[in-house]
C-alpha cells in the first residue's frame, strides 16, 4: 500500500498584507519549498496524489461555533481595514481575502488524507497545508490558524470511519491548545503534545500547558504535555520523550488512528523554537509511530519556518512513510537534565492514568534545573539567550545535510531450506557462487560436526554471504530458517564487519558464550529468567516473570528498555534471533520486527529455528515494509516486571543515558 500526499498550490495563495512582525514567519514560500523539495528528491513521485477538496459548513462545526464560522466567511469581501479590524480581536494571527478559501481547503486535505488512510486506499501520508490549525479555538483564530485542522480531522475519523480510539501526536514546538480544548474531557482522543514553554515565559504562556494538565472528568490522562523549560533541546532529548513518555503510552492506549500534527519549528534553525534536534530525526519519530493502528498515520503541517529545515524535515518524514530505512541515528548523547525533569514531571503525573507508568518515580517538589542545557548553536557558541522572544543572535546556525538514504534495490531476502516455500513478494537468497573450499573447510572447523552434510555447510555460507550483502547495502533486510540459531549467530557475530552488532536474543536459552565475549556486540536478551550473573554493560538480561508469552511486558521492555539501547548504541547490523521454543506471540514478534528496523539503516536478520516455518510468511511481510498489526489497547504490565525494569534502569543508564528518566540529582 502506498504513502498519500495531499498538496495544492492554491494554499499558498494568500499572505500578509500588512506589518506585523508576529505574523511575518508565516509566508507562502514553506509551502512552496517544502513541495519543491519531495519534487526534487523524487519523493513525491513515489507518493499516491491525492486531490484536496473543501471543507464543508458541517465538517467545520464538529469543531467551531456557528458564529465563529459566519464570521469567518465574511472575511472574502472585506477590504483592508476591515480585515486589520477583523484580526484584532484575535491573537498572532493575519486574515486575507483568500484566506478562508485556503483554511477549507486545508482542512478537506487533511480530510482527504484521512479518508484515503482509513478506507485502505493507501496505508499512510502526509498533507502540506496552510494555514496550521492546531492552535485555533472553538470560536476564536489564533497563532497562525484559523481553523483546527488536525482536531476536525479526529471528529471526523470518529463519526465517518467510526474510529475508537485516535493518538494525536503534535510535535509541532508550540502547544496545539487549540486541539488540548477540544479534547479535554475526551478519553477517545489521547493528545500528546511537546512544546517551547520556559517556565511559561514563551507563547502562548499557558498555564495549562504545564505538565499538570492531564485532561478532566473522562478525559482525564488523555492529554499529554510535555514542557521544554529551556531551549536547545536535541534528538537525544526528543527520542528520550518518545521512549519513555509517548509510546509506552501510546501503544497501552491502542489507537486505530495515528494523527501526526507535524510541525517542524521544532527542528533546528527555526526561529520561533530555537532547538537543535536536526531533520533527521523526524524521520525516527515518524518510523516509531508506524507500527502503532495498523500503520494508519496521517502527518499534518503546522509550523515550520525556517525553509531549508522544514523543507529536510518534510522529506525524511515523507521519505520514511514510503518505508526507506531511516538513516543511522546521529551520535546520541542522552537527555540533558532539563528534558530529563520534564520526562520525570509527565511521566509521574500520569502515572495514576497509565498502567505502564505505575513505577515511575514519585513526584519531587519543582525546583528547575538553572543549569543550561547545551548552546542551541551547533558550534557550542552561547545560544541566543531567549529574552522572551527578544532579538536573538544573527550568526547563522549550520547543520550538515541529512544523509542520503538509498534503499538497497532488494528489500527482503530468505535464508530457507529447499523444502520450505519461500514467502511472495521476497527473494530467496543464493549467492553467486557457494562457498569454496577454504570457506567451507572454516565452516567445518568451527561450526559444524564432521558428520553434518554439505547442505548445512551451504546454508551457513549462505547466512554468511546475505549478511554480507545488508552491510554493503546490496540488500535491505532478511530472514533465515537455520537448524541452530545459537551456532548461526555466532558465526555471524564473528564474520560481520560491521563495527556494532546488536543481538535481541528472544526467548530462554543462554546466548553463547564467544558472542557474549565479543566485543563489538551488544546483547539484549528478553526472556522468562536471567540466565548469565554476568551482566555486563554490553550483555542487557530483561527478564519477564511470564516469559515471552507476556506481550504487555515485552511489549514495554520493547519501547522502555530495548530500543533505548539501541537507538544509543546506534549498530550497524541488527540479528534478532527467535529461540526454538519462544512463545512471543505472532503480533508482537511482527511490533518488534518492526520498531527494530529503524536501527541500522533497516539492516535487520531475522533468525528462527528451521522447525518454526509458521512465523516466516508474516515476518516477511513485516520485513517488507508492512505495518505490524495493531496490538490493540495493552492490559497492565506485571508489577514485578516493571520493577525489575527500573532496577535495570538504574543500573544502566550511566553506560546507556539513553535509558534515564529522571535528572540526576532528582534520584
Ligand atoms: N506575541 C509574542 C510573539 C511570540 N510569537 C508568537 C507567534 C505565534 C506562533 C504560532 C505558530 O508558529 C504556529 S505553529
Ligand atoms: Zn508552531
């Protein structure tokens, strides 16, 4: 299924007409630039078109009053005084003759992707609008907006798609209050939204846009806001978030619509955020969001406005809904202490409202953190100090050009015995020529008894010669049915060149000792006791009272602890090895399938026992491209299982900050 791009260049067609330097920012050209570069890069190319339409009266009033609207549409026929006067009595925000043209226009696009996501037509996509809509109120435009696109979109998913449960992720930098109204008392709209707040000195200065606002009466635990209290914040600080406060939360909550109010003023270079996380990182916040509702994602534009970020920005969340691999994630410190008090506060707010957060630690009285996080320069100069949005410093801030992320020309190829078929849409793997005799004498020697015939010899070589061809990017991914999968990942462990490997090693069994001993892996090992005392910084035990039959707790120590991990730990190979006997069910093996895959550039093997031919066709079909099937809403995790992950926690996460979810001194 393929990615909807929703865009018409008639929404660049009104603009300021008077001064004022609030509203200047929001010019035509992001829109301009953001759809010249998916032209240019062939992105948009790839996407399925998808026509805007306007919104009608009645699709407008799921959200806005009925004289707000009228209102509204007077606004076509006044001339320039009347439209200043008319803008007076809102906040941030410039009307235009064809601005209320534009606003309908932007929301049918955004009702356009919704429909195209939610009948199948295509499995995800993105719609470029203006103007933004996540801070416009029932009866009132502000900040930009003029009518709540993202929010209509969720009133309209309930009524016309019939739509339980929608996950509203707005990681635009300012706070969609707009949308946080709406949904107030509303427990079958969970919004998660991060923002620029500085201890409530910066735009909108909200008092309930702090933590503490949680949602009210039904709806309360079902709004998320996570404040930035300082500038600067960095992709060590956004995945930090995403690990430990949305998607633990996400996915308990289980929604079958993801709506992505996708602003880019938080990325780097943007005038209005003054953050340093680079465009890149959206493709990763995109990639972990995928496999949540079946892959039923409908991305937004808010903000943005500095035009060669959001521009990148556009492209590697576009880029990565068509399913390219994201790209390494840059070297990931961890999260600076500011982020990490803000991670604590929403986490231990909503403890009482999500099971997964039963163990987050208590709340502590607030006394922020004075110490600055890092410069938001990107050469360690002092970042522009910001004195409530006063002048800030004009030396241009410079980031390197997002990577090119090719996908190797075969996506998906098996390792299988003769006798098993091989899954559609894959390539069975055969190498050029098969080993020679020195390789297959080496094989012998370590690997195999004397007496083993020359098929497991081939096949071995084969598993050998795949990974080979992932790590020169020949191929993407893989799968492979072996008759031992402890042998098999030792011997690809000590062939790989790549210089990390990490090893999810899922079910009971003990991980062999010369892949333990290896220094250039990593270990994760998920299963129902902690085999080796020998916990090292590179040997991780997450143990599951029920063993890997529990979905709940793998599922957690999924988000929580493994992709942390390797997200920090950033391999260029990814081996995850189902072990004979592992009773993960087939839904979660197919979550972990995926959420992996934004590890290594997607270079991802999966290793299953030759016996277990059932899992192959689905974890093919994950490997592929396509979405995990949704686990639905997530029952408790086992107490004592979310305890022993936050003694784990503690214990690593000075070798792996990654993992912290609490300032330093807060512990
Ligand atoms: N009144 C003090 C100036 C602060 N700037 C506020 C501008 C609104 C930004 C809205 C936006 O970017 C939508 S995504
Ligand atoms: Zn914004």
């Amino acid at each position: 299924m393929g990615t909807a791009l929703v865009y018409d260049d008639e929404m660049t067609k009104y603009k300021l007409l008077w001064v004022d330097p609030v509203c200047e920012p929001e010019v035509p050209e992001r829109l301009q630039v953001s759809h010249q570069a998916l032209v240019r890069s062939g992105l948009a190319g790839c996407c399925v078109p998808v026509p805007v339409r306007e919104a009608t009266d009645e699709e407008i009033l799921l959200v806005h009053s009925e004289e707000y609207l009228e209102g509204v549409k007077k606004t076509p026929f006044m001339d320039l005084e009347d439209l200043m006067a008319f803008t007076q009595q809102y906040g941030d925000v410039y009307f235009h003759p064809n601005i209320y043209h534009c606003a309908k226009l932007a929301i049918g696009a955004t009702l356009q992707l919704v429909d195209s996501v939610m009948t199948g037509k295509v499995r995800n996509g993105m719609a470029l609008v203006r103007p933004p809509g996540h801070h416009s109120q029932t009866s009132q435009a502000n900040g930009f907006c003029v009518f709540n696109n993202v929010a209509i979109a969720a009133q309209y998913a309930k009524k016309h798609h019939r739509a339980k449960r929608v996950l509203i992720v707005d990681w635009d930098i300012h706070h969609g209050q707009g949308i946080q109204y709406c949904f107030e008392d509303d427990p079958s709209v969970l919004y998660f939204s991060w923002h620029r707040y500085e201890h409530q000195s910066f735009w909108p200065n909200l008092r309930e846009s702090d933590f503490d606002s949680v949602g009210s009466g039904k709806g309360a635990g079902f709004n998320i806001n996570v404040p930035w209290n300082q500038v600067g914040m960095g992709n060590s600080d956004y995945l930090a978030v995403f690990f430990h406060v949305l998607l633990p939360v996400a996915y308990e909550f289980g929604p079958d619509l993801v709506l992505i109010s996708a602003g880019f003023d938080s990325a780097i270079g943007d005038p209005e955020g003054l953050m340093c996380a680079t465009p890149d990182i959206f493709a990763h916040l995109t990639h972990l969001l995928m496999n949540l509702a079946g892959g039923k994602v409908c991305a937004v534009l808010e903000g943005g406005y500095n035009l060669t970020s959001l521009a990148q920005s556009v492209c590697q969340t576009v880029q990565t809904l068509l399913g390219d691999p994201p790209p390494h994630p840059a070297n990931l410190g961890g999260p600076c202490e500011s982020a990490l008090e803000s991670v604590h506060s929403a986490r231990s707010v909503h403890k009482k409202y999500w099971s997964c957060l039963q163990h987050a630690a208590a709340p502590f009285p607030e006394e922020p953190s004075t110490k600055t996080c890092r410069p938001a320069q990107q050469d360690g100069s002092q970042g522009p100090q910001s004195n409530g949005g006063g002048e800030a410093q004009k030396e241009a801030i410079v980031w390197p050009e997002p990577l090119q992320r090719d996908a190797p020309s075969v996506r998906t190829a098996l390792v299988l015995p003769d006798a098993v078929a091989c899954a559609d849409g894959c390539e069975r793997f055969s190498p050029a020529e098969g080993p020679d005799s020195m390789a297959t004498a080496g094989l012998r020697k370590h690997f195999l008894k004397e007496s083993e015939d020359g098929v497991n010899v081939k096949l071995l070589y084969n598993i050998t010669a795949l990974v080979g061809q992932m790590e020169k990017n020949e191929i993407r991914n893989g799968l492979a049915l072996v008759p031992d999968v402890s042998m098999a990942t030792t011997l690809l462990t000590s062939t790989s060149l790549s210089k990390r490997v990490l090893v999810v090693w899922v079910g009971d069994g003990l991980v062999p000792a010369q892949v333990l001993e290896d220094e250039k892996t990593l270990v994760v090992h998920i299963s129902s006791t902690a085999p080796h005392e020998a916990q090292s910084k590179y040997y991780v035990p997450i143990t599951l009272k029920q063993g890997c039959g529990d979905t709940v707790g793998l599922m957690q120590a999924a988000l929580g602890l493994l992709l942390p991990l390797g997200y920090q730990y950033a391999p260029g190979l990814v081996l995850l090895v189902r072990l004979p006997g592992c009773r993960a069910r087939e839904d979660l093996w197919l979550q972990l399938t995926g959420l992996l895959q934004g590890l290594a550039a997607g270079h991802t093997l999966v290793l299953v026992q030759e016996n277990e031919t059932a899992s192959v066709g689905i974890t093919a079909s994950c490997l592929l491209g396509n979405a995990a099937p949704s686990l639905g809403s997530l029952a408790a995790p086992g107490p004592e299982d979310v305890e022993s992950f936050e003694r784990l926690r503690l214990r690593l996460q000075t070798d792996w900050p990654l993992l912290q979810t609490t300032a330093p001194d807060k512990r």
